[in-house]
C-alpha cells in the first residue's frame, strides 16, 4: 500500500469515531467502544472518550464510586480533544469501553500522561471493588505500576468489552491526557523519552558541573549562580515531570506538591543571582535596587510556599517567575544600549526562555494542551538559553581578555607591574579552565562506575585500529562479553550488588589485558568489549578462556550471606580484508549471541 494509501485508510479510520461521537451526543449516556486490537482507533483514543464535570454540590461529585452516580448522568464526548481544564474544584468523570475484538486474551495499558494529579482513581469493570486509588496525594507505590505517569493496566478476554472508568479530583488545574498502548508501544514511547530526557538532565547536570568548576577555578560569583540556575531549574522540570516524586520522595506525598512551587521560587531566586552578577550591574542604581529587591521577595516566597496551600502558591510563584523573566530582560536591553555586548545573547536567551515558559505555563495550567509536547518545547527552549547564556559568557570571557590587552599596551610604561600581575593571574585561569576541560574529557571517556573505557571511546578507537590494522597487515581482534544471567542478579539482591559485580568483572578484564595497546572496555549495561591489536583469533580466545575461568572461580558474598556466582559468555571475531568496523561488531555480537544460544559460560569465534 502506498504512502498517499495509507494517509487516506488513517484519516478515515480516524473519522468514524468522530461520526460516531457526533451520532450519539443525543444520548450522553452511551460511548463508542474503541477496538484495542485496532492501531488507527487507539491512536484516536480521545474521540471514543466521555467525561462528566461533578461541581461541588452534585451527587455526582460527592459519588466516590460509580454505582453511586446518578442513572440519567449526561457524560459529554470529548471529539478528540484532550480533556485540559483550568484551576477547578469540579471532580471529573472520565468513561471509556473498550473492546477486544481478536481471538485470545490481551493486554494494554491505559496511560494518563500528566503525572501531577491529586487523586485518580480507576475501576477497571462494574464491580466496585475492582479499584486502584492513588494520585500524588498518596505513596508512589500506590500506583499499578512502576512510572511517572499512572499507567492502568486492562486485560480483556476474546471478544470482552468492558467499560473503564476514572474519577480524576486535583486542586490545580487538570490535564487528562488519555493514550491505549500495547506493552510493545509502551516500551517504545517510554525509551524514546527515556533518551530524551536522559540527553536533556545529562547535559544539564554537565553544564551546571562544568559552571562549578568554573567558579572554583576563577572565582567568579555568576560562574556559580549559573551552575546553581541549572540545577534549580532541572530540579523543576524534573519535579513537573514526576521524575522527583518517583526517585527522590516516593514516600513524601505531602511534600511532592510542595516541591513544584519550591523548585520554581528556587529558580526564580537563580535567575536573579546569575542576572546580577553577569550583567555587570553597578550598585546603587536602579537596576540594583530592583535586584536586590526581587531577591529579597525571591526569599519571602520560599517561606510563603512552605505555609500557603498549594493552589495559590503555584499562582503567585510562576508569576513572580514570569515577572523576573521581564525584568531582567529589560535590564539587560538597557546594558546592551549602554555597549554591554555580552548582554545582546542574554536578551537573546531570555526571550527564548519566556515564549517556552509561557507554553508550558499555558499547559501546566490547563490553557493548552497536550502537556506532552509543551514539555519538550520547554526542554528545548531551556536548551537554547543554557546554550545562549554559555556562549555569552564566552563573549564575556573575551571582552574581559580584550579589555587586558589593551590595558597592558596603554600602560606598558607606567603600570608594567600590575600588567603583568593581571596577565598571570589570566594564565593561571586558563590553565584551571584547560585542566578542568582535560577532567570532563576524561570522564567523558571513562566509565564513572568500572573505570573501564565508555562507548565513546570505542567507537573513537576502532575506526584508527581497523585502518591501523589494513594498513600495517598486523591482526586486529574484537571480543564481546556478557554476562549471564545477570538481570536475575539485580531482581534478587538489588542494583548495588550488581554494581560490585560490574566493577569485579572490570577488574578481571584488566588483569588478563595486560598489553599496553590493549583496550577493555563497557559499553552497556553488563556488555564488555576488549579491542586487541596484534592479536590474532587463537590468541583472543586464549585470553577470553582466561577471563572465563577467572570469573567463574570467583565468589561474592552477597546480603544475606550466601555465595553467588556469575559467568561470561564470548564472541570473537578478527577483522578480515577490506572489513569495516560495523561488520567486524556485527561479527562478534553474532558470536556471542551464539554463546549464549550454545548454554552460555563459553566462547564461541565468528564465522569468516
């Protein structure tokens, strides 16, 4: 079926729920089952969506299960829409039957994609009991699965249609975001954003470490205040993602609320440090007052959203975010008229900041929707101003080192002395910053838990030793090695004691790598590669032998007290004649799989 084929089957499939919908508006009461084996439908799961809005005072509001609604209940089809509501005290009623039309039992999962609701609950037939409650008003274990998002799982015999029911009640405002996935689309759409928000914190975490080497190393106050700016403003972002209230407070329901308007005060208060101190704001004018000022009131809100309920806290905190955002702006406008030129990128910066803020704002609020995407124009605004603000301190950085040239060529004569007081004190802060870049080169090449070479650095080297290798005719081997067996090592004593295991099987690999061209290196999770110039197939298995027995004598005590064991398997491969290093790889992990294949705890060599 052609691209243009394909476009029309989806944009009528994606139709007839809305026909459908717009049929049936007469009677409220009676919404479209949506087919859970049909990709199309689910993908427009929002058009078979019926929700009712319970004011105070209504029994349906009141109802705490869905026996207890009225019978005439008028539930409104949502057409397609994503159900985003502003700031209300209304409960709301979401309905959904869904049917599972093929011919054995599945499995879904219903995923609310808006992790900052006060209380869900969810029945998954008309039997009352069938319910799970939780929300961030409760423990993060309270949900039905382990996720920042409240995933619901739905198992539906052949031919069962069942009708699933929600009562969604947040003193903010709500957005209720609604996807039917397979287990297999869950798992794709969760690394997909596992990847992005892992690139995003990373980079963050790096920039902000980067900053705080910086300041160590010169001294210089904004320097810190944008490390502290980063990492104020990842914390909140990974507060409005649920992220925090997974990893870090699980248990603290009563202070994952709070932790919103704190983290955003908390960048509030960055911002205006960093804006300060890199702006160059002379003291006494203005400008300073009006700094001083905002940090003063920065102070203040942080002890007012410790004692305010959250709904007015959330409100006055993003405004005050909003209005700093502005008044830095403006100030900064008014140095770059007065010549500033590193003021040009952080006008430049903010008002990348404001148009994402004001989006994602809009969505936390319930004026916009799809909170999903206004998230990532968020990450990607706050990456563009990180990006901006960085390079604008580069400019600062240059002016600064400018303004010295031109002070040690004006008074060479006169002033020759602290002339050159000035250029060491320079030199001694590159030498610091050129130290600091040669430490995050190396962690950067580095395996910060075995102390192994990374991916990176592999991917780097390889391509040299395959062109090394075809030029000089010497041999070049590639061993990749797994270890068995070792998600059961986690699932039964926990992630810390596979970490000891990691860093036992790093030390056994650079035991037996002894040569100094040889490289070892982790590039996965419990996946090791060795790289051994010189050395041809026989010899490579001599060493992964080795390895093998070493490992496989080797004990650890683990909690508890018993003993446990763990084995490798390995695939081998040599680099043949006018063979790049992708099929060289290929090679070896086609090895491997068969040494796990074979029973595992083996070595098994390439096929040529």
């Amino acid at each position: 079926m052609s691209l243009v084929a394909r476009f029309i089957v989806f944009l009528l499939c994606s139709l007839v729920p809305a026909f459908a919908i717009a049929n049936t508006a007469e009677h409220a009461s009676q919404c479209p089952a949506v087919d859970a084996n049909d990709v199309y439908a689910r993908s427009s799961l929002m058009h078979y969506v019926c929700y009712y809005q319970a004011s105070p005072g209504e029994p349906a509001h009141s109802a705490r299960r869905p026996d207890e609604l009225p019978k005439n209940l008028e539930w409104t089809p949502s057409r397609g829409h994503d159900l985003t509501f502003t700031q209300t005290r209304s409960v709301y009623w979401i309905r959904l039957n869904i049917r599972n039309s093929g011919s054995e039992r599945g499995l879904w999962y219903l995923n609310l994609s808006y992790p900052l609701l006060d209380e869900v609950t969810f029945w998954w037939s008309n039997n009352s009991r069938d319910v799970l409650v939780t929300g961030d008003q409760h423990r993060f274990g309270s949900r039905a699965i382990d996720y920042r998002y409240f995933l619901f799982p739905i198992k539906l015999d052949r031919g069962e249609t069942r009708t699933i029911t929600l009562r969604v009640h947040s003193s903010g405002a709500l957005n209720i975001p609604l996807r039917l996935e397979s287990p297999k689309e869950l798992i794709a759409s969760s690394n997909h954003l596992s990847v992005t928000h892992g690139l995003f914190y990373g980079a963050i975490l790096v920039l902000a470490a980067f900053n705080l080497l910086l300041f160590i190393s010169s001294r210089t106050a904004y320097y810190f205040h944008n490390a502290l700016y980063m990492v104020a403003m990842g914390l909140f972002l990974f507060t409005m993602g649920g992220f925090a209230n997974q990893y870090f407070w699980p248990e603290s329901p009563q202070f994952a609320s709070i932790s919103i308007p704190l983290t955003l005060v908390l960048c509030a208060l960055a911002m205006s440090l960093f804006g300060r101190s890199f702006l160059e704001v002379k003291q006494g004018t203005r400008a300073d007052k009006t700094l001083k000022a905002i940090i003063w009131i920065c102070a203040v809100f942080t002890g007012l959203t410790l004692i305010l309920p959250y709904t007015e806290t959330i409100l006055y905190n993003t405004a005050l975010g909003l209005a700093i955002i502005f008044v830095l702006s403006i100030i900064a406008i008014s140095r770059w008229r007065q010549g500033y030129q590193p003021a040009k990128w952080y006008v430049l910066a903010w008002a990348i900041m404001a148009g994402g803020a004001l989006a994602y704002a809009g969505a936390a609020f319930g004026y916009l929707a799809d909170f999903l995407a206004r998230e990532s124009l968020m990450q990607i605004a706050i990456g563009g101003q990180v990006i901006l603000l960085n390079y604008a301190m580069v400019q600062r950085w240059r002016l600064l080192n400018d303004k010295l040239l031109k002070v040690e060529q004006e008074a060479r004569t006169d002033l020759e002395h602290k002339v050159h007081e000035r250029t060491a004190q320079l030199r001694s802060t590159m030498r610091e910053l050129e130290k600091a870049n040669r430490k995050l080169a190396a962690l950067s090449l580095n395996d910060s838990l075995t102390g192994l070479f990374n991916r990176r650095h592999m991917d780097n080297i390889l391509t040299e030793l395959c062109a090394e290798a075809r030029r000089t005719g010497q041999p070049l081997t590639v061993a990749l090695l797994d270890a068995d067996h070792f998600k059961s090592i986690n699932d039964t004593w926990g992630h810390g004691f596979g970490d000891i295991w990691l860093q036992q099987i790093a030390g056994i690999l650079s035991r037996h790598v002894k040569r100094p061209r040889d490289i070892a290196v982790r590039f996965g999770g419990e996946e090791f590669a060795l790289l051994l110039p010189g050395t041809d197939t026989e010899g490579a298995k001599r060493v992964c032998d080795a390895i093998l027995e070493d490992l496989r004598t080797t004990e650890i005590e683990a909690p508890g007290g018993n003993l446990a064991q763990l084995t490798l398997s390995a695939g081998i491969a040599t680099l043949l004649q006018d063979e790049d290093q992708q099929t060289l790889f290929a090679r070896a992990d086609r090895a491997l799989y068969k040494a796990k294949a074979r029973g595992r705890d083996q070595v098994v060599l390439a096929d040529v």
